[in-house]
C-alpha cells in the first residue's frame, strides 16, 4: 500500500469517527429533549394556538427556530415575556413543528387514530334500550384539520413544509419535503387536490422550491392521468392561467425527453453542430445553404 493511499484510509477513517460522533451528540441531544416535549417540566415557554395551549422551553425553540429565537430573544417582543399566541396555524401543524424540535421527526399517528374515531362517531347508535341516539363527534380535531387528514396524505406533509418556512426552521423543510415526495411517489395525486397545490403552492413564493420540484416530478410522472384521464386538469387554459408552473413543467419535460433519448441512443454531443434545416437538406441529397 503507498503512502497516499494509507493516507486516504486514515483521513476515511477519521471522517467516519467524526460523523459517528457526531450522530451519537444528536442521538444524546434528542433523548435529552423528547423527554420534555409537551412537558411543563422547567417550562418557561406558553405558546397558545387557537383552542390548544402547549409548555414550551426557549432554550429548545430557539435554538432550532429563527422565528422563536427573535421573538423570544427582543425585550420589545410581548413574546419575551413567556406567552406568544399564534393565531395563523392549525394547533395539529405546530405540534408537528414543535415535535421536530424536540425529537427530530414528527408523524400523524395521533391524528389519524382521531380521526378514524371522529369518522366512527358519525351517524346514529342503539341505546342500551334500543333506542336510536346520535353519537357525539369528537372535538380533538379542529374543521380545519379534520379536511386535511381527509385529503392526499402529501397534502398534511406540504402543510407542515409551509409551517417550517414560516417558523424557519430549515431542517424540517427538508424532512417535510422528502416525507412530501415518498408519498406523491407512492400515490397519485388526485386532481382536484394537484390544483388546489398548485395555486398555492406558487402562489405561496420562492422558498418553497422542493415542494415544486416534487409537484412538477408527479406531474411528469403521471402526464397521461392529469391530460387524459376522468378529469383532465393540464389544459391549455389552466396553464396559461399559471405561467410559472407551465414553465417548470415543460423544462421538466424537456429534461425527462433528453433523457429518454440518451437511454436509447447514449449521450451524442456533436463536435460541429449542424443547423437543423441543413440536416434535413443533407437528408434529401441537397447542399446545405441551398
């Protein structure tokens, strides 16, 4: 073995311990942290949302979250004080948010077992007499949320993508933006549910590029679907009512052709590019220019 390659094994070697370590903090960080999630157990923090109030510690939130940490870090900011009420999110979003913060990953078990409750809930049961009675329905989840777990499970993953651009904390964008692509992978998009996306997806601004990307990687996929299908949505009118959508759709497609072809035929860049109208001239026995 030469001396630059029992160097690189070592340098190999050290970058591993280093990310090994690395992970171990994390790992350490986190079960020192989940513990106290939703825990008033040195709670110095009471975020209120709508009709949920959540203990809170600054140390945690801001940390992990620019928003928090200039909220609760400027004297002027009421929100120093310890209270911040957030009257724009859905409790359900920020619990997810603040789930992140405190254990690194966040999931909708909780929700989905409440809402399979609120669904069997609904209608009319037998009394112990016989009786007809109307079952109460289940208060755990807001309107608002009830209509999320109701739609594209994508759908609850680009809400909590939203939430993490607001509250900017960029690790979950990015854990919320790959939950968000596993699953348009894993199920079509419906139609209306795609359009609905779509308007507020780009309506919403830049910061949410990996969403885009994802949406516009479904559309590619599922084309045929969304152009041909029971309820085609990819009309001219549609895409010329969302000109920057149509834009990243056709540039998507170009690169998914270019790739097809290089499958076929491999990657052929010529040396002296020809001018297509020569081409077609040559292929006919014509000179070129003529």
């Amino acid at each position: 073995m030469s001396n630059n390659e029992a160097a690189d094994r070592q340098q190999t070697v050290m970058n591993l311990k280093t990310l090994y370590e690395q992970k171990e903090t994390v790992t350490k960080r986190i079960k020192g942290t989940s513990s106290l999630f939703l825990n008033e157990e040195y709670s110095d923090l009471t975020i209120i949302c709508k009709s949920e109030v959540f203990p809170a510690h600054k140390n945690i939130l801001c940390t992990g979250s620019a928003y928090f940490k200039a909220a609760c870090g400027n004297p002027a900011f009421i929100e120093s004080q310890g209270i911040i009420d957030i009257k724009e999110s859905e409790p359900m979003l920020l619990k997810k948010v603040l789930s992140f913060l405190y254990t690194g990953d966040y999931d909708f078990a909780e929700e989905r077992k409440a809402h399979k409750e609120a669904k069997e809930s609904k209608g009319t049961k037998r009394s112990a007499d016989g009786d007809l009675i109307k079952a109460p329905a289940t208060d755990k989840l807001t309107e608002e949320e009830m209509k999320m777990m109701e739609a594209h499970p994508a759908y609850l993953h680009y809400r909590v993508y939203a939430e993490a651009d607001y509250f900017m904390v960029d690790d979950l964008k990015a854990k919320a933006g790959t939950y968000f692509e596993e699953t348009t992978m894993a199920k079509r998009l419906p139609a209306d549910t795609l359009l609905e996306m779509i308007e507020e997806i780009w309506a919403d601004g830049p910061n949410f590029t990996e969403v885009k990307e994802a949406v516009v990687a479904d559309c590619v996929r599922n084309l045929r679907y969304y152009q041909r299908g029971r309820q085609p949505m990819l009309t001219s009118e549609f895409l010329e009512e969302h000109p920057q959508f149509a834009t990243a759709l056709c540039l998507e497609l170009s690169k998914e052709h270019i790739r097809v072809l290089d499958s076929l035929t491999g990657p052929q860049i010529p040396r002296n590019p020809i001018r297509v109208q020569d081409r077609w001239r040559m292929s006919r026995g014509r000179q070129p220019g003529r």
